[in-house]
C-alpha cells in the first residue's frame, strides 16, 4: 500500500499556524476621533494616546472646541453625550443641558402685548441658561475617566493661553454676530478685530478662559460653580440685564439619562432621550418607514415618503415633547409601532398631505447656525457621540466680565409663545414653555446604530435639521453606506412647518422635482449646504474603522493603531 498518499506535509499548517498567531499579535487595535476641529480632533488622540479612555478623551475634545470653535460650543453652553461603556455593555445619556434661570417665568420674552420681543431671547445675557458643560465634563471624568481633569483640560488650556488661529469659516460666523460681539467689551476684545470679523489667520487668544478653565481643571464643577468665577459670571449677568442668581450655578445638575433605543429592520438605534427630541423623532419616522416597504422604491417616491414621515414626526414633536422631568411627555407610546401605523395612515402614496391639514399652527422661516458634534471610539471599544451647543453663532455674544465665558442663548429653544416659530421655524406648546429649573427641547441627537457586522457613531449640528440628517445618515448605513457616503449624503428636509422640503443645492434631480412637485410638495433649494457630520464606523468583521468628517466644513477625523 502506499502510503505516501496519505502523508500530510506540516509545513504549510506550521506557517499558516505562526502566520495567524503573528498577526493576531501584532493585529493593530484601532481608535478613531471625529470633530469639527483638527485641533480638538488632535487634543482627544492625544489623551487615548497617553493611555485615556474614549471618556477621558470627550473631555478633551469638548473643551478645546470649547477653545478653538466658540461660534459652536463652549463651557457657557451645553449638550448631550452618549456613552457607550464596553465591559458593562451599557448605554447611558449624559444630559448637560441648560435649565432656565429660577428667576425665568413663561412670558419673559413678550411685551405687553404679548408679543414675542425680537432678539430678546437670542442676544444679551437674557438669552443665556445656565450652563452645563462644566458640571458635565466634570462629571464624566469622575465616573468614567482614566485621567484627572488637569490632564484631559491640558489642551483646551494651551490652546486658549498660547492662542488658535481662525480660519475662513471663524471669519464668516463672526460677521454673522458683529454687531451683537461688539455690545460687550469683553467679547469684541476676545472675538474681533478693532470691532470686525477677523481675517482667517488670525491668532484669538482667550487668557481668561484659560484662568477659567484652569479653575475647572484645580476644583472640578466647583471651580466654575462655586466661588469667584460663579461671582463674577452673576453680576456681570445682572450687570446686563439678566437674572442669574447664585443659587442657579450652585444647583446646577447633570442628568443621566436611559438613551431612546429602537431598531429598524435589525438595525439597533440608541439616541438621545428627551430633553432632546431627536432620539424619539428619529425612531418614530424609522418606525413609520419601517412599514412602507422604503428601499424598494425609486428615488422620487422614498423622497415623498421621507418628507411625509417627517412632517408627522415634527407635528408630534411640537406637540408632546418638552423636559420630562417637568412635563409629561408619553414617549413610549410616540416610539411604539401603534404609533407609527396610526400616524402613516393618511399617508398618500402620491400626495403630499398639507401641514395644516394634520394641524393648524402658525408657519415660520428656519435658519441654519451653528453646533458642534464629535464621536470617538477607543480601543477598547468604548464610545461616545456627543452634541454640544450654545445655539446661535458666538452664543448669546456675551462674555461674563473677567471670565473668558461666552454665554449661550439657548433660552430660544423654548417655545417663547405657543405656535411662534423660533430662529429654527421650530414651534412648540405649553410642554416646551419656559418654567424655572427647565430644560430647553433640543434637537440634537447624538446616536449609535448598529447591525450584525458594523455600528456606527454618529451626530451632526443644524439645528432643527439635525434630526433629518442623522435620519438620513442612518438610512445610510443601514443600506450598507460607508462613513464618508453617510456624510456625503446629499441632505433634505422636512419639518411640518413651513410646509416645504428644503434641501442643499443640487440634490434633487429633475425627476424628483418634478414628480414631487407633481405630488403637491413645495421645494424650496437652499444657497448653501447645511450641517458638519462626523461619523466613526466599526467594522465588526476585521475590527476596522472608516472615519469621516463633513466635507462640507473643516473639521477632521482621524484614526490610530495601538500595537500592544
Ligand atoms: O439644541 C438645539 O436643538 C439647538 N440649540 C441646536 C442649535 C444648532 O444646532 C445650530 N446649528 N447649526
């Protein structure tokens, strides 16, 4: 008998053997930062680079774009940072939000007549809520950091102390603000140049927020809260027509929060919860969506039926959601399947159904500002995907004397009146009305989506539009989009009222026009386009990430390799 025929050469397994077992050593765990600003987007690889968690570096990125981006965010402001914590397999929203001041009452921003004030509740210190991005890096350093806030604030310091040099983009927000940055000494000093938008190239050098954020960094939420700083932010407020008062900074709190989680055709979505609207609008026009067969049709018809699914899901959001810790918001049932049927029901397939049909409320022109969103995923697999505001361009443009502190004026996103748009178009009711201690309804919605293979970490600023474009950017990827065709994604909306899609311009084609048209929808395209994406996307299968950042702006995503 032969035997040779039987005989198995182990050389070819030996290799295969080492070659598996060298690359599994060597197999490069990555991370990956998204943000608006290279700089920031340098600050949070850094920290994961000095052995910081994906925690320590959102404390990072959040307060350098506090620095180097002060038209988006900044530590007078707010936002909302999802987390997703890997060894727990937990999912939690930290919400650090603005409340309104205690002093706040329902009508502070109508006259006598009970009309709306302009401005009132956009410009001035009037316009600012106390803020939350202190308490909220603070916090998150504390329960899920690696590294002591002096660390993770080392960059933001640097940046605000040594100076940051602006760029076209500054340029064109400031002017945007002008007049307003140059009501108060201290922001024309900070923001402008002999009182005009500075020329891109421009150094901005923030020496008091550098002292304030240093106080941050040294006594942590107190720092800000507590003490000088939280002096000298009151009168300078008062100072100018505001009503702070200390007691609203002393009892500033952050929230944890249970995430908004669906899932669409196996799709898992974790978003934001309320205050924030956009977790609940997102899963109620998914779940519509979900039950008219969406990717089967052609391209004029899912347009129709994605314009129809959000103006019932913004029709619900002026309606029912507000601060559920103040009102009753019936979340269960606007994310639920019932819910859906019932609110597709009187969808046409080939006519648009007018706004005021579904119901009356006043009509209003939406503006697009600016925000600012950031993900990250770290080695280990942690993640967050935060959003963080202070609304308007430069905030409120109003610098606290003597602290560096660029106030929001998030108090807009209430519903100042009801049925009155504010600066986004958005109108609201009695459950997004002002009270003392509430939080403002917000769009921004920082998610995670994920399938069997891949999940994506994603956001985006724009105000009202926010919620369409992390729409649409999950439809993306659920379609099997890469990072950068999730931000490339030509972008659309619909927001009940005004009662038109508007859209960037170039992105509907003839056919589309013309049959949506046809149908009875008004198109309105945009100058320009809208939004700053920045989207992190894990693949499961060979543990690699796509990251991309809008190119519609200029901010960066970057990723790394840890080889041990
Ligand atoms: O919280 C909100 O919904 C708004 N303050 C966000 C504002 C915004 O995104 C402006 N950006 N482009």
């Amino acid at each position: 008998m032969n035997t040779s025929s039987k005989f198995i050469n182990p050389y070819p397994f030996a290799i295969l053997l080492l070659t598996l077992l060298f690359s599994s050593l060597v197999a490069a765990q990555q991370a990956a930062v998204a943000s608006a600003h290279p700089l920031a987007t340098d600050a949070g690889l850094e920290i994961l680079q000095q052995g910081g968690n994906a925690f320590d570096a959102a404390v990072a990125v959040t307060a350098t774009l506090a620095v180097v981006e002060p038209y988006s965010s900044g530590i007078g402001g707010g936002g909302f940072w999802l987390l997703h914590i890997k060894n727990k397999n937990r999912d939690v929203m930290i919400d650090g939000r603005e409340v309104a001041p205690l002093a706040a009452t329902r009508n502070m921003y109508l006259d006598k007549n009970g009309e709306v004030i302009p401005g009132a509740s956009i410009n001035g210190p009037l316009s600012a809520g106390i803020p939350g991005v202190p308490a909220a890096i603070d916090h998150i350093a504390t329960h899920y950091g690696r590294l002591p806030l002096s660390r993770s604030l080392d960059a933001a310091i640097k940046h605000a102390r040594e100076g940051f040099k602006t760029n076209a983009h500054y340029q064109r927000m400031a002017s945007i603000r002008e007049k307003h940055l140059n009501a108060t000494p201290d922001a024309a000093e900070i923001f402008l140049n002999d009182g005009k938008a500075p020329k891109p190239g421009t150094l901005i050098v923030q020496t008091d927020l550098a002292n304030t954020l240093s106080a941050i960094a040294a006594r942590g939420a107190d720092g800000f809260y507590q003490g000088e700083i939280a002096t000298r932010l009151v009168s300078s407020v008062r100072q100018h027509g505001g009503i702070w008062s200390k007691l609203d900074l002393s009892s500033y709190r952050v929230v944890e929060r249970e995430p908004i989680r669906g899932s669409y055709k196996g799709m898992q979505v974790v978003s934001a919860a309320p205050p924030s609207s956009g977790g609940v609008a997102i899963m109620e026009m998914l779940n519509i969506l979900s039950g008219l067969d969406y990717e089967k049709r052609t391209s004029a018809d899912r347009k129709h039926l994605m314009a129809e699914a959000m103006r019932r899901t913004y029709r619900d959001r002026a309606e029912y959601l507000g601060d559920t810790d103040f009102v009753n918001v019936p979340v269960d049932r606007l994310v639920s399947i019932q819910h859906a049927n019932a609110v597709a029901s009187d969808i046409s397939p080939d006519q648009a159904t007018p706004s005021e049909q579904l119901k009356a409320v006043a009509a209003a022109v939406n503006k697009a500002t600016d925000t600012t969103h950031f993900s990250i995923i770290d080695k280990d697999g942690n993640r967050v995907a935060a959003t963080l505001s202070i609304n308007f361009p430069f905030g409120s443009c109003f610098v606290a004397e003597g602290t560096g502190v660029l106030l929001n004026d998030e108090m807009d996103d209430f519903s100042a009146k009801p049925g009155v748009p504010n600066i986004y178009g958005l109108i609201g009711n009695h459950a997004n009305a002002i009270e003392p201690g509430k939080r403002m309804l917000s769009s921004m919605s920082p998610t995670f989506v994920e399938t069997k293979d891949r999940y994506a970490v994603l956001g985006t600023p724009g105000g009202s539009r926010i919620i369409t474009m992390v729409m649409l950017a999950a439809m993306e990827f659920y379609q099997g989009g890469s990072a950068t065709s999730m931000v490339d994604l030509g972008r659309y909306h619909h927001q009940y009222l005004p009662d038109k899609i508007v859209y960037e311009p170039g992105v509907l084609n003839d056919d589309d026009m013309q049959i949506l048209f046809e149908r009875g929808h008004e198109l309105e395209e945009l100058d320009d386009t809208y939004g700053n994406m920045q989207v992190l996307v894990y693949d499961k299968r060979n543990n690699r990430i796509d990251a991309a950042s809008d190119k519609r702006r200029n901010g960066s995503a970057r990723v790394i390799e840890f080889t041990d």
